[in-house]
C-alpha cells in the first residue's frame, strides 16, 4: 500500500514557464467518494486507482495498477458521470516535480497545481506561478468535478 501526501494550488497562467508537451488524460471513476475507484486513460495506457479516505485533506491511502488499455476504455463507458478531459504538464521546480493539470469541456478555466511529498511536514519552495492553496478545499478534487464541474460553480 502506498500513501499518496499531496498539496494542490491554483495557479496564474501569466506566469508559468513555456510548457513542454503535455499528456492528455481522460479519466472517469466508478465511484467517487471514499474510497474513490478510478479509470485513467493517458498515453495509450490505462490505470485503475482505488483512493482511500483520507487521513487529513493531504494524506490518503492508494493503490494503482496498470491494467489493459482494452479494459480501461470499457470501463471508462461505465462511469456514470462525467468523464474529465485535462492535459498534463510535469515541471521541475527546486527538486521537487510539479504536476500542472489545465482542465478542458465542463471544467475549462480550471488550472491546477499538484506537489507529491514524501511526508506530510516536508518543506519546498513555492513556485511564483502559484497562487492559492486549495488542498482543503474538497471542489478541486477530481472526483468532486465529475458531478460539481467548475463551469457550474
């Protein structure tokens, strides 16, 4: 089992880096409360992740597996909401990798920032581009966004 730390932001796309290419990610989930079960299709692979509830809004157990890219966009078709379209940009800041997530179709608009860590007191470095901090607040999730996309808040 793995415990996924991870701190989430909002960002200001005035002042990010030029991006490299990004990875599109369509991803669905077959539930999405606690414990959330997730389809992710991105560069021709497909993951199935089972996120348990978390221990604080930072700290959650999860476990992800690789599974055939056939079963997972058959299991995507089975994901009663909606599906959520983003692209993905990794960059390096400080030694730590940022993972930058531009959201598309119901929730365009919506740029987030994730940073994982190896323990829940770790210290890094803000990026300038990054704004406010939203790991608390449980609309930024993505399993939230299926049913509360951003275009309605």
């Amino acid at each position: 089992m793995a415990i996924e730390i991870e701190r989430k932001f909002l960002v200001d796309m005035g002042k990010l880096p030029k991006l490299d290419c990004g990875i599109k990610i369509l991803q669905g989930y077959l539930l999405a409360h606690s414990p959330s079960i997730r389809i992710r299709i991105a560069n021709d692979k497909a993951f199935l992740t089972i996120k348990g509830k978390p221990t604080n809004n930072i700290s959650r157990s999860e476990f992800e597996y690789e599974i055939p890219l056939s079963d997972g966009l058959k299991l995507l078709k089975e994901c009663k909401e909606l599906i959520i379209s983003k692209t993905r940009y990794e960059i390096m800041y400080e030694n730590h990798l940022w993972e930058l997530d531009i959201f598309e179709e119901e929730n365009k608009g919506l740029v987030v920032a994730e940073i994982e860590l190896s323990s829940e007191d770790e210290s890094f470095t803000l990026p300038s581009w990054v704004t406010v901090e939203v790991s608390n607040d449980t609309r930024y999730t993505n399993a939230n966004l299926i049913s509360h996309p951003y275009c309605k808040w």
